[in-house]
C-alpha cells in the first residue's frame, strides 16, 4: 500500500516537473541505465573473445620459432641417416679384429666422413663411440670409447630402448681437443651390427650449439616481460635468455608440466591469475617451447576496446541527452511564445485596463534552465605480474677449484693411447712414467666422485712422488705410517696432494742439495682423523705461515690458494668449524701441516 502511494506520488511530483528535469529523468531511464547494461554484457563477451585472439595471435608466433628449431632438428636426424645408412661406415666399425695398419686407413677415412658431414648447416661437432679394442677409440677429438658413455643416465637409457632413433639429449657442457667448454644438445643414435643386431658397434652424437636455439627464441616477440625457454619432459631448461640456468629446473609445476604433455600448444594461467604461460611442443622431442607473461599484457587489447567501447557509449549518451535538452529549449520557448501571444491578443481585444493578469500560468519552473552533463570514468587497474626468477644454488666452486682445467678424461685417453705406442716401441722408462700420470689422472679423475678413500689418496701420492722423482735425479723419500684400518676412511678428494706439492716445491726443493724426506702419518683422536704432513726441507717464517691459510684474490700464488682451499673443503666435508689445516714451521727446520678431518668410515 505504502509502495502504491509512493509511486502515485511520484508520477504527479514528475507530471508537475520543469521540462529540464523530465528531460533528465527520460534520459536516465531511456539511455543511460539501459546503455549501461548494454556495456557490462558487452564487455564480458568481448573481452574472452580478444583473449583468445590475441592467445591464438601469439601461438602463431610460438609456432613460427618452433618452425625454425624443427627444421634445425631435421636437418641434424638428416646427417644421422646418411651417416647410418653409408656401409662404409658399419664395416670400418665392425673391423675390431683387423690388423692396425687396416684400422689406420678406416681411421683415416672415417675422419673424412665425418669432417664433410660437420659441414651441414647448424651442425657444430659429430662424435663416434666405437669398440675399445679399435686403436682410434681414444683419439679424443671426433672417435671416443664406448665405455666413456654414462650408462646409468636416463638418455642412455632411452637410446638403448629406442632401436637407433634419435634420442635428445638436453643442454650440456661439452669439452672439445684444444677448446673452452661449449653448451650443446646432441642427438645420440645407437649402430648395430647388421649381421648380429644385439651387438652394438657404436653410438652416434650430432652436437649442435645450444646458442642457435637461443637466437631463434630471441626473436620471439611477444610483450615487452616476456620470458620464452625451451624445457624438456623432466622440467630441465633446454634453453633460456639467461645461459647461468640451462639445464636447471623451470619455473613449472608438475600440474602444468601435465597439462601441457596433453596438448600440442594451448595457453594457460598460474594459480594466482598474474601470469599467462603459452605453449607449443616440439615433435620428435619431448622438448616444449613456453612463453610466460604477465595476464594484463594478454588482456591489454581487451581493455583498449573497453576503453574505446565507454568513449563511444558517452559520445552517443551526450549526443542523445543534447537532443533532449534542446526539446526541452523548444518547448519551453514555445510556452513563453504562447503566454506572450496570449498577452498581446487580449491586450488588442480588451486594452491594457482590462488586462488583469488572469492568464493560466504555465505549469513547472520556467525560471531557470539548467544544463547538466555528467562524464563517466571507468578505471582499469592494470594488474602487474611479478615474475621471479628462482636461482638454485650450485655445486661448491670450492670442491672443484683444484680439478684440472682441461677435460680429465680427455687427458686420460691420452695418456693410455700414449703408453701403448711407448709399449711397442720398447721405451719402458717412458711407458712407466706415462702409466704413473695415467694413474695419476685415473685417481684424480676417480669416476665424478668427490670423495675417496685415505688408501686411493695415497696412492694419488705415490704416482706424484712417481712422477716428480723420476724428474729429479736426487730424488725424495717419502714414508708413510698409516695403519692399515685407517685406509678405509674418507676424505675429500684431492686433499693430501696440494700438501705434499707445497712441501716439495716450497720446502725441500729450496734446500742444498736437493733432495729430503716427507712423512705422511694418520692416527685416530676422538671423533677426529688427524693426518699428518712433515718435511725436512727449509721451513718458513711466522709471518709467511700464517698467510698461508687466508683468502687470497685469484691472481695470488697457487701454493697460499692450494692451501687456504684444502681448508675450507675440510670444513665443509666434516660440517664443523673445527676441521681444518694447522701448519707449524721453523726456518731451517722444515714444516708440518696437520689435517683434522671428521670420521665418516665406509
């Protein structure tokens, strides 16, 4: 009832308005509120379709690049086909048993096989794993020993399963004769006997530079945060702007690895909704290339149109509303005009005495005419997306600062394929001393383990004594007082040579004549294993001492380098502070370090 007489109330309040405010009020329930919802629905229909517009757009641009890297990747199965497929191949690598001489010229031709198929475009380096048992296994540049492959890793494991098809192997650092460390991904097929199919003859490895792919992803443009990669099916970066993250994991969920092995491309967002990942897969890989980038820079076509969309509704609303406001002119123009032809008609007819002002006054408020026009601002927040970056700790640059700088197993072939030929040419001195650094090399090398026992230690320290000995006429003796259960013990690896080093070059060697002796010596104390160092040779001031075990800047003298890293390797071996090496010198009367070292026994 009360809602009835509010609604009689207003249509005679409204009936009784000035033509202004009726204007208005028609505007509003005419124009504006349905101009409005017009809008909200429009908006939310269009903004989803130029959302998939501008994800189809970009796709096609991730399609391209994934284009440009498949035909790279083609070109290299290409190479591997042909080399496959040349007889000449299968027969020199089957040819174990043949005399050298024959293997010499298979060598030989081989070499130039392999050298014009490195010729094809975007091929950096092929590689051949063949028998050991062929003399050219171990010439280190393009011909390598089947056993030098890492058989327990999953791309090994895939090659085996795949009956010579390719095989991707993910970026990698690669040392190569006479070069710096490349990052490469290489393609690996497996030969096999044509004659005896279970017998494998060798494997095939196309390396292409990881650097190509990068290029092809630097011309990817997309948005102005983008980040666009390369990741393969266990998360690992193929390839990515920052080189520092190859072959760490991506950015990705497990869920959205999932989701994207489900599809050959598509576009998805984060949990947070602050970030859009596209993506297209490679075929034949299980590479996929991504492109991340923030949400709003995806929907940012989508609010230009609203923008747009809310200028022209205003425009159309204004123009409509103008309209109104000059019926409203007119008409009440047309009211004054009328009251003063009413006024000047009785005034002739009657005359101005009879003029009593009894004309019918004009309903509403002539007075005044307002003209209103209201502007209607819509703010679009711009969602910023922040993308971050999660740096993964490295290996300890430490326990690898006194690993040679030149590839050890590169090294290592070497010398065994060097202390063959001094076995047939009879030179023995040469074959012992070349099969001590061979043993040398083999203990440092200790198959990628960073940790060894106290006997494999020692033993790195009798074929440096070897070696070094055999150099000096005068010679060093070297005695070791090491019980036998002590050897099972661990330690770091090379940890005793960088001491025994510094005792021959800055202690004995300075002495006259020179020659000396060094006591190696182990005992148990406590939770501790204490190694012992002792020389003979001319010692060292305090000063010099106690400079030895600082941090010193890399173009400092390697024996205060050796030293000082020993030292913090053992700390970070044993977890404790207390580990370490203590040196005691006198001058004239030699030097000892002393190494604590916490028990972990096997």
């Amino acid at each position: 009832m009360n809602g009835w007489r509010w609604l009689k109330g207003y249509l005679r309040a409204f009936t009784r308005a000035s033509v202004t405010r009726i204007a208005i009020t028609i505007y509003v329930v005419v124009v504006l509120l349905p101009g409005c919802l017009l809008f909200y629905f429009y908006y939310r229909q269009t903004s989803g379709i130029i959302e998939r517009e501008m994800g189809d757009s970009m796709l096609q641009t991730l399609n391209q690049a994934e284009y440009n890297i498949s035909n790279s990747l083609d070109n290299v199965a290409s190479v591997s086909d042909s080399l496959l497929a040349n007889q000449d191949i299968i027969d020199y690598l089957s040819a174990a048993g043949e005399p050298a001489f024959e293997q010499y010229w298979h060598f030989q031709a081989l070499e130039k096989l392999v050298a014009s198929a490195e010729r094809n475009r975007g091929i950096h380096r092929i590689r051949l794993f063949v028998d050991p048992k062929l003399t050219y296994s171990r010439e280190g540049s393009r011909f390598f020993p089947l056993d030098a492959l890492d058989r327990e890793s999953s791309w090994y494991r895939d090659m085996t399963s795949r009956n010579g098809a390719i095989v991707w192997r993910s970026t990698y650092r690669q040392y190569y004769l006479g070069e710096a460390g490349t990052d490469v991904v290489s393609a690996f097929r497996m030969l096999h006997d044509p004659l005896h199919y279970e017998t494998v003859i060798g494997v095939l490895a196309v390396d292409v530079k990881a650097d190509g792919i990068r290029d092809i992803l630097n011309r990817v443009s997309l948005s102005a945060s983008q980040e666009v990669y390369v990741v393969d099916g266990n998360r690992l970066l193929v390839s990515h702007p920052d080189a520092q993250r190859l072959g760490k994991p991506a950015d990705l969920t497990i869920g959205q690895m999932e989701l994207m092995a489900d599809s050959p491309e598509g576009v998805f967002r984060d949990d947070q909704g602050t970030s859009s990942f596209l993506f297209r897969r490679i075929p034949d890989t299980d590479w996929t290339i991504v492109a991340k980038l923030s949400t709003s820079e995806l929907s940012g076509k989508s609010v230009v149109l609203t923008k747009i969309s809310a200028v022209l509704l205003l425009g159309i609303g204004s123009v409509i509303f103008i309209f109104f406001l000059v019926l409203a002119f007119a008409a009440a123009a047309e009211s004054l005009s009328k009251r003063i032809r009413d006024m000047i008609r009785t005034l002739k007819a009657e005359g101005s005495a009879h003029f009593d002002g009894s004309l019918p006054k004009p309903k509403g408020d002539l007075r005044q005419l307002e003209s209103a026009i209201s502007r209607m601002v819509q703010a679009v927040h711009d969602l910023t997306a922040e993308s971050y970056l999660s740096k993964l700790h490295e290996r300890d640059a430490q326990l690898k600062a006194l690993q040679a700088q030149i590839d050890p197993h590169f090294l290592y072939n070497t010398l065994d394929s060097m202390n063959w030929m001094a076995i047939r040419r009879g030179a023995g001195e040469i074959s012992d001393l070349i099969e001590a650094l061979s043993t040398y090399f083999r203990l440092s090398l200790n198959k990628g383990r960073d940790v060894v026992t106290l006997a494999e230690e020692l033993q790195l320290i009798r074929s440096y004594m070897h070696i070094h000995n055999t150099r000096d006429d005068k010679g060093i003796a070297v005695v070791y007082d090491v019980e036998e259960p002590l050897l099972s013990y661990r330690l770091p690896k090379l940890t005793l040579q960088p001491i025994v080093e510094n005792a021959v070059l800055h202690g004995i060697q300075h002495k006259r004549p020179k020659s000396g002796t060094i006591v190696i010596s182990a005992r148990l104390e406590g939770p501790w294993l204490l190694i012992s160092v002792e020389d003979d040779g001319v010692g060292m001031t305090r000063e010099r001492l106690d400079r030895l075990l600082e941090p010193r800047p890399s173009g400092e003298t390697a024996e205060s380098y050796g030293l000082y890293n020993v030292h913090e390797r053992l700390r970070l071996f044993s977890h404790d502070n207390g580990a370490g090496v203590t040196m005691f010198s006198e001058p004239g009367r030699g030097t000892k370090a002393l190494l604590k070292i916490k028990i972990a026994a096997d």
